[in-house]
C-alpha cells in the first residue's frame, strides 16, 4: 500500500510507516493529480482536501491529520466515500497543560513586562512585585483531559485546586485531590486564579461575561489557552480596567491574528496561540497519526477517527437505524438526570441481544458527550471520555422483550437516584421513538426540542398545557401522555417547533398541578 505524506512530520513517524508501507514525502507536487494513486495521505494544516480532491482519490482509504483539528478536510465526502479520518487529539494535551502553567506564572510574577522594561534600560525591581502561586486557589473552568493534567501541575505548586464540570464524575476529582465546585459562580467566587479548559460549545459560547465576572472575586486572574470564544472580550476589557480582574493571560482570542484593546493593558500577558507548538507535541502527533494510519491499512482499531466507526459487515444493516436511537438516549438520559452519573447501565432486549452491541454501546456514549467534553467526540473516544471521567458502564444483554422486538434502555445512575429511558425504531424508516421515561410507559418521536411535563391526573391538565404554549407562540409538533396510577401523576411529552422562553418556562413550573417541567435539547443548542 501506497501513502502521501503531504505535510513535515518527525522522523519516528516516517520511520513507522516505511517499515509498512511504501511511502512518498511530496510537500509540493500538484495533489490533484497525484492523489488517486495512493491508500492513505498524512496531512497537517496547510492542505485542504476539498471534496473535489478526495472524489478523485480513488484509492483513499485513510487521511490522517497530524495535529487536533480537521477543518481543513470535508468530513462529509471523506465519509460518503468511507475514508476514515483520523487526528492526534491526545499530541497537544502535554504541551498546552505546561503553556497554561507558564502564562499563569507569567502572570502572577509580571515577567513579561519585567523582561520588557530591562531591555529597554529600566531597572524597576518594586514596580514588578509579584505575588506567590503557593496557598492560592486555582478555579478550572472544565475538567477533561488538559483539565486534570494542569491540575497535577498545580498541585505541586501547592495550589489548592478547585474545579468545575458537571460532565465529570466526582471520583474523578477526589483522585486527583482536586475539590469539587458545584456551580460556576461558586468557582468564581472562590478563585485567585481561574483557568478555561472547556470545549466551545452552543451553552459555553462567552461563558464568562459581565454577569459572572461581577460574581467573581474581587482581583481574580484568568488563564484561557483553550478557546478565545469562552470569554466576552469587552467584558474582560471593561473588568480589567477597573480592577475587578487584576489580569489576564491569553493564548487564544475571538478573532486571530488578535489587534485589539487588550493587547494596550500592562495587566494582560498574550502569546500568539502557542499553547500547542512544542517540538514535543508536533513530534508526538507525527508519531500518533502514523500509528492511526498503519491500524486503518491494516484493519485494526483506529482509536482516534473523527467520522465513521467500523462496524462489522454482517452487523452494519442491521445495527445502523439503532445508532441515532442510542446516541440520542444517551443524550436524553444525562440531561433528564440533571447531573453527572456516576454509572450508565445499558439493557439491550429482543434481537438486539443476539448482536455485538459493543458499536451501540459507544453511541450512547457519543450522545452523553457530545458538546460536553474538551474535544470532538466521537464513536471511537467516547468510551475513554468515560474512562477520563470515571463513568462505569455496564451493559447487559436479553432475549425477552415483552413489547417490542428489539429495545434499548439508557438508566443514568447519580448517587441513589437512577433516571432510565428506553427506545426502539419505528415504521420503514426506522424513526427513533422513545416508549419509556420518567417512570411512564409512552411513545413519541426523539425530536432536537421535548418539553416533559409530569402533572397531576386530573381534567383540563392537557388543555391548559396547550393553551399556555400557545399563549407563549410554541407549537407543538407531537405529543403523548402517559399515566401512573400508583402516584396519580401523568407524563405530557411533547416535541415543539421552537424554544419557549425561560419566562415561559417558570410560569408552566409555577403552574397549579403541574409538578415537573423539563425542557430538553437534544442537539446541545
């Protein structure tokens, strides 16, 4: 087999794939003519495989991308085609936990500016008192895999390390002697220093702004080399000026190359998004892709691909329709639950059981995760994200399905509080349904918006619902009720076409007779 390696990579890397493969370093030729006669092409950021590109890549069985991202690559033709696309994720992690120490040191002890005053002639030793990293409490914003590994730095600063992800079991903390915050604003309000490792997601799209700063502590510092788009810049701006924050230091900003008013502050450190460029880090992500590589040739597990999982040809038919149903159940079960679960349990019944669910399995998990971790999730990495967080999974197989031929149910265990939610597919097109939630035996479809009302059982309930949403302009695509004689309760399920307004919202929860009201968004927005 033949592959490209289109973009520098380190020697361990190259040499990995020359005792396997027949390989060609080409950093300049034209790609398009040339891209057919090849198994596999490495990549970094400066090539763009367009669809037109990889439609002419005959051959192509795997991209590789030596680095985190994959913007430059259309996923979408590359899984059409079913090319598996792989990246380093896990090359950086090192590298930006010691930048983020680095900034924070920077930070506390005004080294930049110090360095910049003595060139320029000044010696001012009182002007850049600074302050010790030792007995302060560093706050993390995020919890994952960059997350825990600064912790472990902070640690041995004898930083007293607090942090905050509602995605991470709390075992995970106790681990790693790192102290659990329940909320943000607690974080905020406990930190000297506060640091972001968060992924940008629709719900941490400018986290920090005007009203979480205001609840910060007074003179905290914060550290983002994760992603400019976690903070309202103008906020940060309006803070630093009047001291609230006593500085900043950034690697990352909304918009790059960054020329703005930050840049004017003495109190603000800022480095060019380095956070990632180490020789280690573009040494390891050479090596991490060429072993990606070598495992898609060889038909061994790709642990890092970004688009398709390999699933067995005799299982593919016949698990494919059951993928959405599970991802978007792993998804209902964690929001539904309303806080981290220690455990998922997984029951799959009728013929479902008779099939290699392990494929299932990871799709529920990719719907736990999806939007709530450090990284792009995916089939492959979901279940090392549970790993990472100290997520148990169990999962159990039976032949005995009482009312449907094959079944699914996602139980997410917090504690002594167990949320379960069960589905099957429906119908020629194998639509997602779920038939369990709550407590109530129910159908109705696994749509993006679900309003889940428990009320009491008694007339009129359904129609005040109704009148309500309309009052509200919400309409509501499906609905379906379900009760529980043993409670006098019922379960309303409903999908709508828009979301209500949080005002909206409180007043069905201040309701008479309406007990629970949970809004759930299943494509994270």
């Amino acid at each position: 087999m033949k592959v490209l390696v289109r973009e520098q990579i380190g020697d361990a890397g190259l040499e990995l794939l020359k005792q396997k493969f027949d390989v060609d370093v080409d950093l300049d030729s034209d790609l398009a003519r040339k891209i057919a006669d090849y198994d596999a092409i490495i990549i970094r950021s400066g090539t763009h495989l367009t669809k037109d590109l990889i439609d002419r890549a005959e051959r192509l069985k795997v991209i590789g991308r030596a680095g985190v991202g994959v913007d430059n690559v259309d996923l979408d033709a590359a899984s059409h085609r079913g090319i598996i696309v792989a990246n380093a994720p896990q090359s950086t992690v090192i590298s930006a936990a010691e930048h983020t120490i680095g900034l924070m040191l920077a930070l506390s002890r005004s080294i930049p500016q110090a360095h910049a005053a003595l060139k320029q002639g000044t010696w001012d030793r009182s002007r850049f008192a600074g302050l010790e990293l030792a007995a302060k409490t560093l706050g993390l914003a995020g919890f994952g895999r960059i997350g825990q590994q600064v912790a472990r730095r902070a640690r041995g600063l004898e930083m007293n390390v607090l942090a905050y992800d509602p995605y991470v079991a709390p075992g995970r903390f106790r681990e790693l002697g790192v102290e659990r915050a329940e909320t943000l604003e607690d974080l905020l309000a406990r930190s000297d220093f506060l640091s972001l490792h968060l992924t940008l997601a629709p719900e941490t799209h400018r986290l920090i702004g005007r009203d979480q700063l205001a609840v910060a502590k007074d003179g905290i510092r914060i550290v983002n080399a994760a992603r400019g788009e976690l903070i309202d810049e103008e906020a940060l701006l309006e803070a630093l000026r009047s001291g609230k924050v006593a500085g900043a230091a950034l690697d990352v900003f909304t918009a790059e190359p960054y020329s703005g008013p930050l840049l004017e502050l003495d109190n603000v450190v800022v480095t060019p998004h380095l956070a990632a460029s180490t020789e280690e880090a573009q040494d390891r992500a050479g090596v991490i892709v060429a072993e990606q590589v070598a495992a898609a040739l060889e038909g061994g597990l790709v642990t890092n691909a970004v688009n398709i999982p390999a699933v067995a040809a005799e299982d593919a038919e016949f698990l494919g329709p059951f993928l959405p149903l599970a991802a978007k159940l792993g998804a209902l079960a964690v929001e539904l639950a309303g806080g981290t679960p220690t455990r998922l349990d997984l029951a799959y019944l009728g013929e479902l059981a008779d099939r290699d669910t392990r494929l299932l399995t990871v799709a529920v998990l990719n719907g736990v995760f999806q939007g709530r971790a450090d990284q792009e999730v995916n089939y492959v990495n979901a279940p090392l994200l549970a790993e990472e967080r100290g997520v148990e999974v169990r999962e159990e197989r039976r032949r005995a399905s009482r009312d449907f031929t094959s079944l699914i149910t996602v139980s997410a265990v917090a504690g002594d509080e167990v949320t379960t939610v069960g589905g099957t597919t429906m119908g020629r097109e194998n639509e997602p349904r779920l038939v369990r939630a709550l407590g109530y035996e129910i159908e109705v479809g696994l749509e993006p918006l679900m309003l889940f009302v428990v009320n009491d059982d008694r007339p009129g309930m359904i129609g005040r619902l109704g009148t309500l949403l309309g009052e509200g302009d919400v309409n509501i695509a499906k609905m379906a009720v379900s009760r529980n004689r043993r409670s006098a309760k019922a379960l309303m399920a409903l999908t709508l076409d828009s979301k209500p307004e949080p005002d909206l919202l409180e007043r069905l929860r201040a309701e008479p007779g309406f007990v629970e009201v949970r809004l759930i968004a299943l494509d994270g927005e």
